[in-house]
C-alpha cells in the first residue's frame, strides 16, 4: 500500500504540517516531501492504485511513458520553486506552493475523470494564494477573476465525465473524440486552462499579480496540466494544429507593447503553449515527443525568466520596462541567468529550447503543413524579439533608470543557477533529455542544416532589433494597460450588461406604474357602483351575490348531473 | 573597424559579424530545409529580419487601440 501511494498526494498532506514548523525545518521538510513524492516514479508503468465506491472505479494513480516526463519535470520544478522561495519567512505561500505542486502532480496520474477533476480544481483552489499573497487591491479582483475561470473549466470537465459515465459507464481518463458531446466539454475544459484564444486572459490577468514566488509556480503548473491532459486525450486533432498555430502568432503583437516584462512574460507563454498544441494537433510519435519535450524545456526556461524578473521585482519592487534599466552593474548573476533564459526560449542551438523546438518543427515538415510550418517560423522570429531580447534588455540594460539596488538573495540565485545548468544541459546532451519521452525515436537536431538555418534566423532577427533601437525606431516603452480578451468580461460585458439590466428596471417600473393605475381605475370603476342603488351597493350587492351562488350552484349540478346520468 | 565599432557600439557590431558568418558558413555547406522554399539562399536570414520588422511594425500600429491608461480597468 504505502508503496503506491500516489504521489503529490504525500505533498498535500505534508503541506498541512507546514504553519507549524520554522522556517529552516519547514524548507528542509518540503523538500523531504518532494523526494518522497518522487519516490513513487520509480515503480514503473501500469495502475498502481484504485479504489471503488458505489460500483465507480476511481483510479487514483497509474503511470504510463506520458507521465513519466510531466512527473520527473513537475518534481524538479517543485524542488526549484521552494529554493527560490526560501527567503520567505511566512508560510501561508509555502504550504500553497506545496500542495499546488502536490495536486498538479497527482492529477497527470490520475486514470480517470473524477479523480482528475479533484485535482484539477485542487489546483486552482490552491494557486489562487500566490495571487492572493501580492496583498495589493488589484491582486485581490485579479484572484476573484481567477478562481472563476478556473473553477468554470472544473464545471466542464465535470460535466463531460458525469455525460462520458452515462453513455459508456466508465470515466477513464483516455482518448477522447472531439465529435461527442463529452469530447467537447472536457476540451473546452483542457482549452481555458491552456489558455486557448480568446479564453487566455485570465493568464496575463492573474499571473503578473501574483507575488514573485507566485508566478514562478503558477507558470509551471496549471497550463502544462492542460498540456498533458491534450497529450493524454486529444493527440491527432486536427483542429488543435490550427489554435495552437494561432496562438503561437497573436500574443507576439501583445508582448511587443506590453510594458509590464512579468506580463510579457505571460504572453510569451501563452506563445509557446501554441507551439505544444500544434505538435499535439499533428499526433505523430515525433510531434507527441516534441510537444513533451518543449513542455519539459518551458517549464525550465519560463520558470527562470520568471525567477529573474521574481528577483528585480523582489530588490526594485516593480518590473515595468519604463521604469527599469541598467540593472546589470547590480544585479550581474541575475541577468546571467536570465539571459540563459532568453537564449533558451528563443532556441539558441546548445539551448533547451532549440532540442526541443527542432522537435515540433520537422514534425511539422514532415507532415507537409507548410503554412503553419511559416506561422511557427515567424512566431521563433518573435519569441527572440518579445522574449529573447525585451525581457534582459529593458530590465539589464537598455538606459540608466538610476535605480541603485543590491543581487537577488542567495536562495534565489541558487535556484536560477540550478535552472540555467538544466537548460544548458539539455541543450548539450540532448540524447539523454529524449530517453525520458514517450516514444523512442532516433532524432538528431544538431546537423548541419538545422544550425545553421536557426542561427541565421535568430541573428538577423536580433541584427533587425539592434537596428530599430540604435536608429531610434523603437518606441519608448510606456505606462499602460493592454486590452487583451480579459476585457470582454472586465469591460465588455459589465457595459453592455449594466445598460441592459437598467433598461429592464427602467421598462419594469414602467409596467408596474402601469398596473398600479389600472388598478386604481378599476376600484375607482366598483367605487363608483357600490354607491346607494348601483349593483354592488351593499343591500342590492346581498341579494346579487345570493343568485350568483345559486345560480353556481345549479351549474354544479348539470355538470355532475351530465357526468354520472 | 573602429569607425564601426565607434558609430555602432561593441556588442551590435559583434552581432553584425556574426551575421555575416552565418551566412558565409552556408556559403560552404549545404544547408536545407523542412519545406522546398527554405533552400532558398540565404532564406533564415532575410526571413528573421523581416519577421523582427514586420511584428514591430503591427506591434506599434496595434498601440493606438489596445494601449490604453494605466488605471483603466480602475475607472
């Protein structure tokens, strides 16, 4: 038994010792925790644990080659996360972090539907601290706004199992068809945690009000779920290959403007998700793998661009590129580290991000789809423009903002430099990082072509940056707030709702005057026959009433008379 | 040289001699794509400049309708 214990589930548990312990111990025991939960990763492929209630099985741990990479990079990101967190005295993100950890974990091994759906919402119920933990007004609506959305995509996924059960009397977590009633719900599920388009802005809404902890973990976890779950039950629809391209291609335009570099970080995000997407969409071994392999990359990188912009935040107390600058002098480990971060996103040749991006793009190729083959080209263009050279340069480098601050804590650049080593090591050995994918295929991305072709792409991309800057071309970076698809239900709705609601109150005071009226006139109306010798006049009105009730009377009697003679 | 490096500065003049090694490297190997239009010579390079230039372009055409105030959503 307690060597199938599922793991995350020890994480959870764990995380509700966490307020009572000091701070060091508390550290020291959350990584406990963590390597105890990674202890069930080594027993192997199959289910390892089910129980039974009411004739519904629930199976509550099973593994299979698709687990593994999400489990083993899941477990890593925790243990990173409470690094970077170590600083923290409190422990209300702590013990959030951990059992957010713990239920992303225990929901990529979950066999079904139901136990899915306990973890999937666990995830949001538990992230939603880290938004909460910024304390500032903003990040209060933003965690309200959140929690909605998250819980909405849990309603859709509970009702496309409790619909899967009745028609086919299971609940497996398995492939689905995008064509069933159920197909559609439990993807539309999958589609707002992943934020797919147009129902992405609770991702650029909520992470950036997180505190800098917070986004680093929320950056792993929650989309790289939906990741897996599209992996799991979706791989080969043709339709994701079109989202994911769209949604590789758009944000670009919105990190270019954006001024907040967490927020730009959020679209860069919901970029690379594209990517992952359009691999699923594509469904071949080659395409499954790339589409792990990126999101194991992506957790890396992303999670280390956040842990830099985390540490200015930290030391400067704000991350907007109109304010920053010339930090490098200060904070040199740091932009070290982040600008390993913005190589690897862009897919720098001896990077992560270029092993596992090389993935998607000759299974792309190799498929034919040359369209999106370009869109994908022209969004690598971008990740390098919003990504690879925004986030150091306007943070490091660009002007002198006259900010005068000290490097990140050490727990801080202990955890970067963690980071940045996987990233470079991935990048290096990349044969090794494939032998933990789903399939075993033989891929080499470092030939020739391939290096050179992306070298080429990202230098001239950069050379064309260099040239917009240095001539001045390049707007300065200003306050302001980007209208993304949040402002449907931030602005768009409430305007045209609140008119319409005050129109029906308008129409329904109306109606009621109205009624009001006709009723005044109808007593005025019997006022006026109850007066001395009129019908309702109180002696005439006795004698009316009596041959209304007799003659009532013998209406009942013809009707019973009719029935029953 | 020093003119360049001068007018340009250390770090973009660096960037520019990378740029041209790049393209001299396909000078001597054989470079090919994924699809038949990427063996166009020299195809990455004026791909990822374009697309550098035309994402700026849309991006700060966008800026006259999506930026708006800092407090917006405040209001």
């Amino acid at each position: 038994m307690i060597s199938s214990f599922p793991p995350g589930l020890i994480m959870i548990i764990g995380a509700l010792l966490i307020p009572f312990l000091p701070h060091i111990i508390r550290q020291i025991y959350m990584l406990v925790l963590i390597l105890v939960s990674s202890y069930a990763l080594t027993l192997g492929f199959g289910i390892h644990y089910k129980i039974e209630i009411m004739d519904i099985q629930f199976i509550i741990f099973q593994s299979d080659s698709l687990t593994l990479p999400f489990a083993i990079i899941f477990h890593i990101a925790a243990i990173l996360n409470v690094i970077y967190g170590a600083h923290e005295k409190h422990w209300n993100q702590h013990a959030a972090i951990m059992s957010y950890s713990g239920a992303a974990i225990a929901a990529v091994h979950a066999g079904d539907l139901f136990t899915l759906f306990v973890w999937w919402e666990a995830t949001a119920f538990t992230s939603v601290f880290l938004i909460l933990a910024s304390k500032t007004q903003r990040s209060y609506r933003s965690a309200f706004r959140y929690i909605l959305i998250q819980v909405g995509s849990g309603m859709f996924l509970l009702a496309g199992a409790i619909l899967l059960m009745s028609e086919t009397g299971n609940s497996e977590f398995r492939s689905f068809d995008i064509n069933s009633l159920y197909g559609q719900l439990i993807f539309i599920a999958f589609g707002i945690k992943a934020a797919f388009p147009l129902l992405n802005g609770w991702l650029q809404d909520s992470y950036p009000e997180a505190s800098e902890i917070g986004t680093v973990a929320l950056s792993t976890f929650t989309t790289k779920l939906a990741i897996f779950c599209f992996a799991k039950s979706f791989a080969g629809t043709e339709i994701l290959i079109m989202i994911g391209a769209i949604m590789t291609f758009y944000p670009i335009f919105f990190a270019v403007i954006e001024n907040d570099l967490r927020r730009v970080l959020t679209y860069s995000l919901n970029n690379q998700l594209g990517f992952m997407i359009v691999a699923i969409g594509i469904g071949t071994e080659l395409a499954i793998n790339g589409a792990v392999a990126h999101a194991f990359a992506h957790i890396l990188y992303k999670g280390l661009l956040f842990m830099g912009m985390g540490a200015v935040l930290y030391r400067v107390g704000t991350c907007k590129a109109s304010e920053l600058g010339g930090l490098f002098k200060f904070m040199p480990i740091t932009a070290i580290c982040t600008i390993i971060g913005a190589i690897s996103i862009s897919a720098f040749p001896l990077f992560s991000g270029f092993v596992a991006k090389s993935l998607i793009m000759s299974a792309l190729g190799k498929e034919g789809l040359v369209l999106v083959y370009f869109m994908l080209l022209f969004a690598s263009a971008g990740v390098l423009h919003h990504s690879g050279i925004k986030i150091p340069f306007f943070a490091f480098f660009a002007h002198e903002s006259g900010i005068k601050t000290k490097e990140a804590p050490l727990n801080m650049i202990i955890a970067m430099i963690i980071a940045s080593a996987l990233c470079i090591l991935i990048g290096v050995f990349p044969s090794y990082f494939y032998e933990i994918l789903p399939y075993q295929i033989h891929y080499q991305p470092y030939d020739f072509s391939h290096v050179v072709g992306q070298l080429q792409l990202l230098t001239f991309a950069a050379f064309a940056f260099i040239c917009l800057w240095h001539f001045k071309i390049y707007p300065p970076e200003l306050n302001s707030t980007v209208l993304n698809s949040d402002w449907i239900y931030r602005k768009m709705i409430p305007g045209v709702l609140l008119p319409l609601l005050n129109l029906i109150n308008d129409i329904n005071k109306k109606i009621e005057l109205f009624i009001e009226f006709l009723f005044i006139s109808i007593k005025k109306f019997f006022a006026n026959t109850m007066i001395k010798n009129k019908v309702f006049d109180r002696e005439v009105g006795q004698d009316t009433l009596i041959v209304v009730q007799l003659f009532i009377i013998l209406l009942i009697f013809i009707f019973v008379w009719k029935i029953y003679l | 040289m020093k003119y360049l490096i001068e007018k340009f500065g250390k770090i973009n003049t660096s960037v520019l001699f990378l740029c041209i090694i790049f393209l001299i490297l396909e000078l001597i190997g054989h470079r090919y794509g994924e699809t038949s239009i990427e063996d166009i010579l020299f195809f990455p390079a004026f791909f990822g400049y374009l697309s550098c230039i035309i994402i700026f372009k849309i991006g700060v055409s966008l800026r006259s309708f999506l930026m708006k105030d800092e407090d917006y959503y405040d209001k």
